[in-house]
C-alpha cells in the first residue's frame, strides 16, 4: 500500500486504486479532482486563471470524479501527493487546491487545534470573497464558511458598499418575516427563462462586490422593498407572484436595470419615473391591473423584449413607434380595440400577440408582414 505523510495531521494513501486523504488518522475524503496539465491548444484560455477552481470551469469538469484515460492509479496517487505538498507548503493556499477539499481540509485542520490554520482559514475565506469568483463565493456561503465572521465582517467582504450591506441587512430581515427566509446566492438569472425556480425564496447574483440581480418571488409581498433602492447597480429585479400594488417613484433610481419582472402582482399604474430606467431592455408585467402605460416608458427605454398580457389596457400610444429595438410585444388579453400604426414601423418585431383582444383582422392590415397572434 502507497502512504505519503504531508504534515502531522494529513496522510494520503491509495487503497483498491483510490486515493484516500486521512486527517488524523481517520478518513477524511477521496481525491476527486486532479489538475495534471492544461492543453497545448487550450493554453492562452488559462492566461487569467487565477485558481484551480477557475481551471476547472475552463475545463469543463473534464478532469474531476473519474479516472483519467492513460494515467495508472500509482502516478495519480503521487500526483495528488504531490498537490497536497505544494498546498500545505504555500502556507494552505487555496487557490492551488479544488474548492471542495482546500477549504473542508482547512476546516478540519482548524477543529483539531491547529492555529496556523485556524489563522488561515479566515484570511483564505477572506482573499476569495474579495476576490469575487462567483463559484467560489456560492459555496463558501452554501457551506456555512461565514460563521467565522461576524455578519458586519462578512457583509464587508461580501460587498463593496456600505449602501449595499445595508440593503442585504434590510433584505434579510423581510424575508424572516414574510412567507419563506429561503435567501440564496445564485450564480446568474435570465428574463426570458420561463423555468425560473418558483419556490417562494430571495435569490441574489454578485458580480465584482456589488449586487447585480435579485429575485423575489412568491413571498406575498404587500409592497415594494424599499431597501432594493438602494442597490444602484441592480441589473435584474424579478418581483413576481407578489401582492405589490405601487412602483416607489423612485424606481428611476435603479438606471442600470436591465431586466423589470412584476408579474402576477395587483399593479394598477405605472409611475412615469419608470421612464428614467434608460437601460431597461426586458418588462414583464402580466397578470397585473394595469389600465396604461405612460409615454414616458416607450419614450426613454430601449425596450426589447414587453410582456403586458393579461391586464386591462385599452390603448397602446402612438410613440411606440419610438422602440427601434423591440423583438416582442405580448398585449394578449386585454381591452384593445384596435393597435397603433406606428407598430407598422417597427422593423426589428418578430411578434406581437394580440389574443384575445376586441381586435379585427381589418385592424391588423398594415402589420401584414409581422407575425402575429390575434
């Protein structure tokens, strides 16, 4: 049998062709992730990789939990012993090391009394949340890795603004009080994904310090949070499935949205400072009440992609002509009676539907050369 003793603490050994890490003495984990080489052809892709984490998202995953093709059980073994020397050596450096046995080595190691890397766990847990490698930040958060720190530590790490911290404090203190606390850090969200988890929770994406994307939904919402103000580089706010009733006037603020998701809510109107949203490309607001929509909206926003089915509006202005950029409109189910010319204009639409409107084929003449659902 192969042993290789690293430190005091951590043995590895091959056992039945496994590698197997041993933490004072009792088994630890398998080693699941070898990082061997990078290919030749791949190789300006690994420039900027900074950790074995970031390697392996390059890699697809392609060189963990599994044998790899032309190497025995033996070399594997060494070369994870080898690994382990060089992460023990760089003073228990995470990035040379898989997130998933770096930081639970450095846990355990701490548990059994040893005070360098009790030291080391904190700084290393620090470095990668600053670092904000989105992977690495989800799982030290999923993993319970922040009880090291106070929250006002953590939130400092986690955050760039004090604004922010604050927000996320608010944030997390009405999802206590609400329908779920189910609070997550996801890696990404996407408008147009109609499988967007519906499990009432508070999801949100972090992007270099700042929060960029929050989902709220299904949390029987009775207004608008006003502490999401307060995360000016907001790019995706998904609200659905609420009981909200008023936009905040103060929705303008928010001018790096992207993405405004309200559906299934009890809106009635929409303030006309939604038009300082100049950045806005994707509105969903089906299933509300809305009666209109102010000019101030098609006006300003380089809308592509507007969900307003199920509502009860009864006219579309004539300055949508203004939405160069539209791909989409969905009006379905409302109380048109007829639609702008100005839509005719549009040259980017690829669909407009008007199901289930008071709307006749003659009405839709001039939109002939659209594809409409009517």
């Amino acid at each position: 049998m192969n042993k290789f003793r690293v430190n005091r603490y951590i043995t590895l050994k091959l056992e039945n062709n496994k590698t197997i890490i041993y933490v004072d003495g009792e088994n630890f984990d398998q080693c699941k992730f070898l990082l061997l080489n990078i290919p030749v052809e791949n190789y300006k892709e690994f420039t900027d990789v900074e950790s074995v984490d970031e390697a392996s998202e390059k890699l697809d995953g392609k060189l963990e939990n599994g044998r790899i093709e032309g190497i025995s059980p033996e070399t594997e073994f060494w070369a994870h012993c080898s690994n382990l020397q060089v992460w023990a050596e760089n003073k228990y450096n995470t990035r040379l090391l898989h997130r998933s046995i770096a930081f639970p080595l450095l846990k355990r190691l701490t548990e059994l009394g040893d005070h360098f890397a009790k030291i080391r766990l904190r700084e290393e847990i620090i470095k990668r949340f600053e670092s904000g490698y989105p992977p690495v930040v989800e799982y030290l958060i999923n993993g319970g890795y922040l009880k090291y720190f106070s929250k006002a530590e953590y939130y400092s790490y986690l955050l760039n603004s004090e604004e922010e911290r604050k927000a996320l404090d608010d944030l997390r203190i009405i999802a206590k009080n609400t329908y779920s606390n189910n609070f997550k850090i996801v890696r990404d969200m996407d408008f147009l994904d109609e499988n967007r988890e519906r499990s009432p929770g508070f999801f949100i994406t972090i992007q270099d310090r700042h929060v960029i994307g929050l989902d709220i939904h299904c949390n029987q919402l009775e207004e608008f949070p006003k502490a999401i103000l307060k995360l000016r580089c907001l790019k995706k706010l998904y609200l659905d499935y609420n009981n909200i009733s008023i936009i905040p006037n103060d929705i303008g603020c928010l001018t790096s949205l992207v993405d405004l998701s309200m559906k299934c809510n009890k809106l009635s109107y929409l303030p006309r400072s939604i038009g300082k949203l100049r950045s806005l490309k994707n509105l969903g607001l089906e299933h509300n009440e809305l009666k209109s929509v102010p000019n101030e909206l098609v006006e300003s926003c380089p809308l592509e992609y507007v969900y307003l089915g199920y509502n009860v509006l009864n006219k579309i202005p004539e300055s949508i002509s203004k939405l160069k950029n539209l791909k989409q409109l969905h009006l379905e189910y409302n109380k048109l009676t007829s639609v702008p010319n100005a839509l005719s204009q549009l040259k980017l639409v690829e669909w407009i539907n008007l199901k289930g409107n008071s709307i006749k084929e003659k009405d839709i003449e001039n939109l002939k050369n659209k594809k409409i659902t009517f």
